[in-house]
C-alpha cells in the first residue's frame, strides 16, 4: 500500500469519525523498531496529552517488532 494510499485510508477514516489529524511520518526510516524520530515525537505527545491517539493503516508500519507492539499496547495501558 503507496504513502499516498495510507494516508487516504487513515483521512477518510478520521472523516467518518470526525477527528483531527496531524500527520506524522517517518519518512526513509524503517519500522523494524521504535527508534525513528517521528514515532518518538507522537508518544511523547501522547504522553504530554497533546494528542489523544495514534492511528496507523496498518500495524506494520508503526512497527514490525512483536516485542515493540507489546510495550506500546502496554504503554497505552499504562498512560491511559
């Protein structure tokens, strides 16, 4: 799936929901793990309470690490 066919998957849905969004991207880095400037930027904003939630077109491209999506799915737990 093209940047530009994510990134309408991800807008129309935010227009169904009516939400808000602020892209974020990382570009030319990989999602092999959570080291990526960007992805940091975004979970320090939710963290700060700057944004209510991270949305991805699909999980693959926040990360490809199973270990990585379990700390952020506990992460989310913890940070409410």
């Amino acid at each position: 799936m093209s940047i530009e066919a994510q990134r309408e998957a991800i807008q129309a849905e935010a227009g169904r929901r009516g939400w808000t969004v602020e892209w974020i991207e990382d570009g030319g880095f990989s999602a092999k793990n959570l080291r990526r400037p960007a992805i940091q930027r975004a979970l320090t904003q939710l963290k700060k309470g700057e944004a209510n939630m991270l949305v991805v077109s699909k999980l693959d491209r926040l990360s490809r690490s199973l270990f990585d999506f379990c700390g952020l799915v506990e992460r989310s737990r913890r940070e409410g």
